[in-house]
C-alpha cells in the first residue's frame, strides 16, 4: 500500500514539473508575428522577456497563452491581454493610444508563439 502511495506520488510530482513548449524560433515567424515582435521591442522588452521565463520590471510573457491564467490570475486569453495592453494595469503602462489596430493584432500575433 505505501508503495502504490509512493509511486502515486512521484507520478504527481512529475506532472507537475511539466515544462512549457520554447517559443517559435523568429525564423519560423510569419511577416505578422515579425511586425510584432518589433512592436514587442519597441513597446513590451523594457519590461518584459518574451523568450526567459524570468521576471524583468514585468512579468515573462513566455508561454503566456499556454498556461489557464497570466501571473495576475486573470484569464490567458485574447480579450483579456488586449484589454491589459490597451488599459494598462497596476504599473503597466496604457498603450492604447500608443499602438494602431494592426500593431495590436500583430503583437498579440507574436505574443501567440511565446
């Protein structure tokens, strides 16, 4: 019995060390994850890694939309980062009138294949 206990519990362990998928190596990008990841540079890097899951003044947006839910603990989705992107939020900068439409799809184009 303590040995089923056991290996249930190594198993729990090692699904929970289950790593994030590395982003899209920029050669592979596509001209709109491109165009955003120099709107990435341009607006996002001071604060935030795109490709080191480590925190800079911001939190790292690498594998953001392949977890449930951002460091915030809202939801990772579209609606939800657009919103944070464009209202800002706590410390983070307001950018919506900073970015133009098609920046903003681009950038969220490029956030996709962090």
């Amino acid at each position: 019995m303590i040995r089923a206990f056991s290996l249930l519990f190594l198993v729990g362990i090692l699904v929970g060390c289950k790593s994030i998928a590395p982003p899209t190596p920029l050669a592979d990008l596509n001209a709109e994850q491109m165009h955003g990841h120099g709107v990435y540079q341009a607006h996002c890097a001071q604060c935030h890694y795109d490709r080191k899951a480590a925190p800079l003044h911001g939190p790292a947006l690498i594998g953001m939309f392949k977890k449930p839910y951002l460091p915030s603990g809202a939801p990772a989705n579209d609606e939800r980062v657009t919103q944070t992107i464009v209202h800002g939020r706590n410390l983070m900068p307001a950018q919506g009138n900073t970015l133009d439409p098609q920046e903003l799809d681009d950038l969220m184009a490029y956030l996709h294949t962090l």
